[in-house]
C-alpha cells in the first residue's frame, strides 16, 4: 500500500539519504564539481523558519519518493507566495503507474493549503518527465542552463 504524507527533517531524514544518493548517482551531470553532501543546517534552518515542505511516497513504511518544497514570498511580484520544489525523486521501481502522479497531486494540494499562489518544478534533461508536467497543467516557462566558472 502506498501512503502519501507531510513529514519533517527528523522523521525522513534516516530514510531519506540512501534515495537522495540514488538520485544524485542518478542525475548528476558533473559529480566532480556537484559533490554529494547535503546540507542538512540549511534545510533546519528552513524548517524552523516554516519555509520547508516534504512530501513523501512510501510503500509500506519504506520510503520510495520524495518532493520537497520551499515556499517563499516572490521577489518579484510583491503579495505573491511561491512554492519552489527543491528536489523530486521517484525510486526507479515504483514509476509505472500513478505514484509520481499522486505523489505531485498530494504536495500540491498541500502547498495549496499553506498559502503558494504558484508552484514551480525543474525538471533534468536525464530521464525526462515533460508529458507527466503537461498532464498535470504545468506549462514550461524558462530553459536553465549552467556553466562551470
């Protein structure tokens, strides 16, 4: 059976680095530079500050995917709340069918429910989920694009 929850640093954070690992292994396009070692003060200090959001998938009470979230006002648009996805991971094993899906549907109701007016996902050019985006109404608004200084 697959759970969808809201859960904080402490609960998730024993399960959660073997899958940010995975997902490192998996995406990173220059390990050389993007070295694996999250920073788990900053995502406290998020935390403590209400600013920080996980969402997790498990099957059972095994995690299998995450979708974190940090909500901020814009500095932009002055009265709107954004909510920017941090990181999203899907174990390879549970991505037939509508886990990710849900797992998207879920963390969007609940940034809903917090107060974002907007929430925006970057997606990696490694194992695309462009078609998953454009089911789920989000349209592409900007091209990233990185150079090592």
């Amino acid at each position: 059976m697959i759970t969808y929850q809201q859960e904080f640093l402490a609960q998730v954070k024993p399960d959660i680095e073997p899958l940010l690992r995975q997902d490192w292994e998996e995406i990173e396009h220059n390990k050389e530079l993007h070295k694996f070692d999250p920073a788990w003060e900053l995502y406290e200090a998020l935390e403590e500050t209400n600013s920080l959001s996980i969402f997790t998938a498990r099957s059972d009470s095994n995690l299998i995917g995450y979708f974190v979230v940090i909500t901020m006002p814009s500095l932009h648009c002055r009265g709107l709340t954004q909510a920017l996805c941090d990181i999203i991971y899907l174990d390879k094993d549970y991505r037939k069918g509508l886990i990710g899906y849900k797992l998207f549907k879920f963390a969007e109701d609940c940034v809903r429910e917090d107060g974002a007016d907007v929430l925006y996902v970057a997606t990696t050019e490694v194992n695309p989920i462009d078609n998953l985006m454009v089911k789920l109404g989000y349209n592409k608004i900007e091209t990233r694009f990185e150079k090592v200084l």
